[in-house]
C-alpha cells in the first residue's frame, strides 16, 4: 500500500524515523561524566597550547554567518584568531566574505568537504539551514576539527546522536550557539540550586516572544541568486528534492524540511540556559507541544509556512521537575524567567539573582539577593569560552552533552506537535515514542 505522505513530500513513517528513532543502545539518563560510548584517539588535526593560534573556517555565510566572520574578525588580534577559510553555496556570500575576512581566491570554497581537508584549519563554525549542521559537524569532528554550530545542535534525533557519538570518539569539542549558556547568572543560579537555596526543584517557566506584522523569516529575496550562481543540489543535501525556490532559500526556517520555526530556532536560546540553572543532566521523561500558525497562514507569498506562529510547550523530566516555554512571533509579551522550588522562587533582574521565600518557609528561608560576577549573554564571550577550552581543553559552557539533552527536547516538541500526541523518551530503546 502506498505510504501516506506529509504536504512535503515524506512520508510518515519516514518522520518517525527520521525524527525520533535510532538503534539501540545509544544514550539515556545524565550525560555528564558518561563513559557509554568507548573513546578512541582523536583524529588527525592539531594539538593546541595556551597560547597557540587558533586557524578558524566558516561554512554557511548567509546572515548569521557573516555576522559571525565580522566578529572574529574584529577579535582575531586580541584572542590570537585567524580566520582562514569561508564557504558557501552561493557565490556571492563567498565573494563578500572573502572581502570582509581578507582572503584570498584559494581560501574559498564551494564545497564545504574541500574546506575540510584543509589540515591547518582547527575549528570550523556552521551557520548553515539545520539540515546541513549534523552532516556537516559530523565531518568536520572526523577531519580534526573542533566545532562551533548554531542553534539548533541539528535536525533529527538520529543526527543528535550520532554527533554526540563522534564527539566522544574522536574528542573533539563541540559548542552549541546558544551564547545565553555563556552568561555567568546561569551558572551561579545552579549553584544555588545544587546548594537548596529554593528546596526542591519543582519548574521553571521562560519564553521567547516577538511580534513581526510581516511575518517572522520573510528576509528580503535577492535578484542576484539564480540556478548559474548557486549550488541548489548541494544546498538541498539529504532534504527531499524540489525545484530551485529564492524563497526556500531565503526564508529556510519555515519550511519542516530544513527548520523547525519558533521551536528549533528561538527555544534553544531558553532550553540551554534553564537547564543549566537547574542543574538537569537528564533526558526529558515527556514533552507536549501545542500551536498554531494563526495569523500567517496566507501571506501572498509563493509558499504558505509550514511552522506555528504562537506555541507552547511542556517537558517534564524523571524528576518529576517542569520546563514551561511560550513562543510566538506574532505577540511580543513574554513570560518572566524564573525556577520554583518547593520553599522559594528564584527571580532574575537588575544584574541579581533573588530568592524570595514561600510562605510556610518564610522562616527558614531568608530573602535574598545574590550578586555574581561574569559575561552578560553575548556571542562574543560565546566564541572566546570555547577558544579556552580548546586551548585548555575543558568543556565548553554549551558543550555535546547540554547540547544532546535540549535537542532531545527540541525534536520531541517538534513530533508533539506535529503528530498531536505526547512524546516521551524511551530509556531502554533509546528513542523517542
């Protein structure tokens, strides 16, 4: 019998699959200290001291990435950085930030696996559609290289997995772009957390709202990129095959087949830092996921989106502790960050942690509001954190293990909504059911 197929093209065991399954005996429970998977030498690529250059290349210079070249560009004298290598699909992202990083014509390239075998490069940042982060981190990690991936850590579950696995074999390190995780206010809230400052762990709410009367990810479609000046077969990839489209390539994030609208994009920059603050080095338990597109269902552009435009969403963890997250591109009214326990709250404001008791622990529990000292949320501090901890090799702040359990999340949400069922992770199987 012929498979049902979704308005994109894959079927729905397909999805499933893609999304939520993978073969047994890959991770569950706390990550951190793991020793699941056997470690093996590091591949071949360049061991750094203190205080050893680090040779940087870029793949996806759209938007955010060339936004990221600038930056390094502008840190490179201070942190001791060279940026030595930028690729991209289309040629003119690769001309201009040829001329923004002051490279030469060999140092660019159209086929990220070339940049790859570029032995002198020591770390790679991937700012490319979702799709394209796994295969590509995944390589990069094979070749020698340290890796720095945007938001989300990739696409699939399967893909998550497999990231987290070659990361562990090959020891490279891996920083998420979740430059939230990079503000000190996170870190010393789980300190007090871990400390019992607010009892026991119950929830923590946090949202990521804007409102765009356009249209959230309607970004301006360039004349210049035509079938001659891009490469649409390889900005497909493993994505199912459709006719060149200015606007998929634009305007990626809302579309299933490379991106995950509100829920892989905006999330990410709540999940990372809460769970830190919270102290979770679990999986999720379940998570439920519920939206809609409302107000951008037809916009008169040559696609409808396939993402919500308002959504919520729960994961709850063995703990029994809660994350509750709201997002919405049409409703900029956000909800306060903040963690519950069972005898106080925890608030975050005016460069302050505060613990505010509850009622019938007003007497145990003191008001009180902590300083701490550290970087602010700011990608700059983001890119640095991990130039240490290559340099010194510690963890990165948001490393493969943080980034392995919010994208667990990530993809369950995205099955909760999309099938309108309640997805939980099966610790056994390994999978999300």
């Amino acid at each position: 019998m012929k498979q049902e197929r979704d308005s994109k093209g894959m079927s729905r065991r397909e999805f499933i699959k893609k999304a939520g399954t993978t073969a047994a005996g890959v991770v569950a429970g706390s990550m951190l200290g793991s020793k699941l998977f056997a470690q093996s030498a590091p591949a071949p690529g360049s061991v750094l001291g203190a205080n050893d250059r680090i040779n940087i290349g870029f793949i996806g210079v759209g938007g955010m990435g060339s936004g990221h070249v600038s930056m390094v560009k502008s840190l490179s004298e201070e942190q001791n950085v060279r940026i030595v290598a930028v690729c991209d699909v289309w040629e003119k992202r690769r001309r201009q930030n040829q001329a923004r990083a002051e490279l030469r014509d060999d140092q660019v390239y159209s086929d990220y696996r070339k940049l790859l075998e570029n032995k002198d490069i020591d770390l790679v940042v991937i700012a490319t559609p979702d799709h394209w982060h796994a295969p590509i981190a995944i390589a990069a990690m094979e070749a020698g290289k340290h890796v720095y991936v945007e938001k989300p850590m990739c696409r699939y579950m399967d893909e998550a997995l497999k990231m987290y696995e070659t990361a562990k074999r090959t020891k490279r390190l891996v920083q998420v772009g979740s430059q939230g995780c990079t503000d000190a206010k996170w870190h010393k809230a789980g300190e007090l957390v871990r400390a019992g400052k607010i009892g026991t762990l119950l929830s923590a709410q946090g949202s990521y709202r804007r409102n765009n009367p356009n249209g959230e990810w309607n970004y301006p479609i360039d004349p210049d990129l035509t079938e001659q000046t891009c490469d649409w077969k390889m900005w497909l990839g493993n994505a199912p095959k459709r006719p060149f489209s200015p606007e998929r390539f634009f305007r990626w994030r809302k579309y299933w087949d490379y991106g995950t609208g509100i829920i892989g994009d905006l999330w990410p920059h709540r999940l990372h830092p809460l769970m830190i603050a919270m102290s979770i080095t679990d999986f999720p338990y379940r998570v439920a996921c519920v939206g809609k597109d409302i107000c951008h269902t037809d916009q008169g552009h040559a696609e409808p989106r396939d993402v919500a435009d308002e959504t919520q969403m729960l994961a709850e963890f063995p703990s029994g502790a809660i994350i509750y997250l709201a997002g919405s591109t049409v409703n900029e009214l956000g909800l306060e960050d903040l963690i519950r326990g069972n005898k106080a709250t925890m608030f975050f404001g005016g460069g302050k942690i505060q613990i505010r008791p509850e009622r019938p622990y007003a007497d145990e529990i003191e008001p009180e509001d902590i300083t701490y000292e550290g970087p602010g949320e700011d990608q700059r501090e983001h890119h640095k954190n991990l130039w240490y901890c290559i340099r010194n090799n510690k963890e990165p702040n948001c490393n493969i293990d943080l980034g392995l359990r919010v994208q667990t999340i990530v993809c369950m949400a995205e099955i909760s909504y999309r099938k309108n069922k309640m997805a939980i992770w099966d610790p056994v199987k390994k999978r999300i059911v």
